[in-house]
C-alpha cells in the first residue's frame, strides 16, 4: 500500500513529507493506522548530526498510538481494531530478559534483524526503532506492539510510549521508590514530571524539585513536588538538599544529562542506600566523573531505559493510572499539529519552546 511519512534523508535539520510504498504486513507483523505521534529529542537527534553511522534514509518517529488494521497469520496478541501503542523495546516474553522482573530489556532489542518496509524507487528503508510512527500506516513485529483499552484518547496516551514511560517508570520500575521515601528530581521537563508523578504515585513523603528555570515551579508542584529548589541560588546544592531530606535522599532522578548534574545528584543522597537513577542522556563522548568515595560509601547508581518497563505487559497498565485520573499526561503535551508541519514540530522542540509536540493524522 502507498502512505505519507516523514523521512530523513540526513543530518539536515529537517525531514520531508512524502508518499511511500508500504509493504504488506509478514507472518508476525502487524499493520497499524496511526492516529497520534510525540516528537521526541532522540528523534531530532537524526537531523542535527549528532548520531554517526545512521542509515539512512529513515522514518522517524518512535512514540505514538493507533488502531490495527491488519494482521499477519501468526500474529496472537492483537486484532484487527485494537488499539495499541507501538513500542521501541520489543517484549518477546520468552527471552532470559523478559522472563526476569528485573529489566524491560528484551533480547530482541539488541537484536532487531533487518527489517526494511518502507520503500521509494528501489531503496526500501527501516523505520527508527523498528517503528516509525511519524507515517500515516507503519508495519511492525508483534513483539513491539502493546495492546492498550479501547476508552484512552490517543492523542494523549501516545505519549507514554516513550517519555512517560521513561519518567513514570524510572520511579515504579527502576528505582522502586517506597511509600515515605524522600526523592529529589533534576530536571523538571516533561521526562521530570513524570518522575515527579510516579514518585507521587508511589507515596513518596518528601519530593523535592531542582531546576534553574523558575517557570518550572507551578508545572513542577501541580505535579506532586513539594519543595522547589532553583540552583542557581545555593551554593553547596548537594548540602542543601541532604539537609532539606534529613541527611540525603533516599533516591535521586538525574533527568538533565549532565555531568555536573549527575555528580550532585548522587552527591544529595544519603550514604548507605542513597539510589541515584540516570535517565538524562550524557553527550556519547563524555565520561561520568565521581568522588569513589560516594559510591563506597553504600550509594548506588541505576541506569534506566524507557523507565525498565517491560512494554506488552505493563505499560498497559500506565494507560490505566492515565484513564483512573491518578497521573496528568496532558500537561506534557504543549502543541498540536499535522503531519504536514512536523519540521516545526522540530524547531519547537530545538528552540525549548515545546516539552511534547503530538503529531494528529
Ligand atoms: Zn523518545
Ligand atoms: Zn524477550
């Protein structure tokens, strides 16, 4: 079938709006309208030349939401009609990782085969992530589909895909934050609140909020922080907050991607179990400086990818807090627009204008 995607050509700064042959979903694949799309910073990261190595062209895109439309004859999981939210870490469910609590990792990630259904002329090309939601129809494995209630907007809960489950999940999945814990978030963009509110949600006593853009405050307490703390103002930022949480926090949320950041935000926890989780993405080139005394000293350091949520079995359930009224996706949202204005979509994003555009087909 023909659709229209968003393609990138190269790093030029912008993508283009085209007509492309789609191919018919295989054995395990499924064909998918899409309805709804974010633009993420990884997406962008395509057109500025930060990535080396890229295959290009691509279709970007790797947060979204639709409706099935076809299915091939081994696919299970879905039907045709289904709603779902297509993912950028499969769930194979039978893999090492997935039969582990411990990571959302899948085998199959690392692994993903070459899979080319996007084609123009003679040159078929992948989608990012495997997906490519930044095109009216794509066609994936099944293993990266999750199936989600029919009653959810999909304008809204596209979102989860990646930067709610990213934020969401560094504090239920990852660091396993327990009720009368003290957190301090750096970074209160739309990955931040959502740490703030998952947090929140799991009865945290004290959440403290850093970030040196005063606007930030209002969004930030809405969310669930109870103390605002702009660094600019403080001179030991990591003895201010051990005294704000009582001699340390007991977790920590890095969700700038900075060197500097990460250094303080294990600094401010308590020795002895004090958890920071790193979920801000540092430049590839630059390494993580610590005092190794912090770290001897019994605290730890978590990576976390796409908040360790293991994504046909449990982000499901993140539309359900969405849809019981128990966290606020709709304030990460800031635009709306087509798939026809996805450059300034991008330029939105590049200029800190927009925490998540959302692309409506
Ligand atoms: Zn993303
Ligand atoms: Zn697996």
């Amino acid at each position: 079938m023909r659709t229209r995607a968003a393609v990138a050509y190269g790093p030029e700064g912008r993508v283009v709006v085209e007509t492309v042959e789609l191919a018919p979903p295989g054995p395990r694949d499924v064909l998918i309208e899409m309805k709804a799309a974010g633009i993420c910073h990884s997406d962008l990261s395509f057109l500025t030349g930060e990535r080396t190595g890229v295959d290009y062209p691509l279709v970007l895109g790797h947060e979204g939401a639709g409706v099935v439309l076809a299915c091939g004859a081994e696919v299970t999981g879905v039907a045709p009609g289904d709603h779902v939210i297509p993912v950028g870490v499969p769930e194979c469910g039978g893999c090492p990782a997935c039969l582990s609590t411990r990571t959302n990792l899948c085998d199959e990630y690392f692994a993903p085969g070459d899979q080319r259904p996007f084609r123009l002329g003679d040159r078929a090309f992948k989608g990012f992530c495997e997906l490519g939601t930044f095109a009216e129809h794509i066609v994936v494995r099944e293993t990266r589909v999750a199936k989600i209630r029919p009653d959810a907007p999909l304008d809204v809960v596209c979102c989860l895909g990646c930067a709610g489950a990213t934020g969401l999940g560094a504090a239920l999945y990852t660091a396993r934050v327990e009720a009368g814990s003290s957190v301090v978030v750096f970074g209160l963009g739309g990955i931040g609140l959502n740490v703030v509110e998952g947090a929140r949600l799991a009865g945290a006593r004290l959440i403290v909020g850093v970030d040196s853009n005063p606007s930030k405050r209002e969004a930030a307490q809405r969310a669930g922080v109870h103390q605002f703390v702009d660094p600019r103002a403080i001179a030991d930022l990591p003895g201010h907050l051990r005294e704000l949480t009582g001699g340390g926090a007991d977790y920590s949320f890095e969700c700038v991607g900075s060197q500097r950041v990460l250094r303080d935000a294990v600094e401010c926890t308590r020795p002895g179990w004090g958890t920071t989780v790193t979920i801000g993405v540092l430049p590839g080139d630059q390494e993580i400086a610590l005092r190794p005394r912090a770290l001897l000293e019994g605290r730890r350091l978590m990576g976390s990818y796409l908040g360790n949520v293991k994504t046909r079995s449990q982000l499901p359930g993140l539309v359900d807090l969405y849809m019981e009224g128990r966290i606020s996706l709709d304030s990460l949202i800031s635009h709306r627009i087509g798939l026809d204005d996805i450059n300034r979509g991008f330029e939105l994003l590049a200029s800190g204008t927009a925490t998540r555009t959302v692309i409506g087909f």
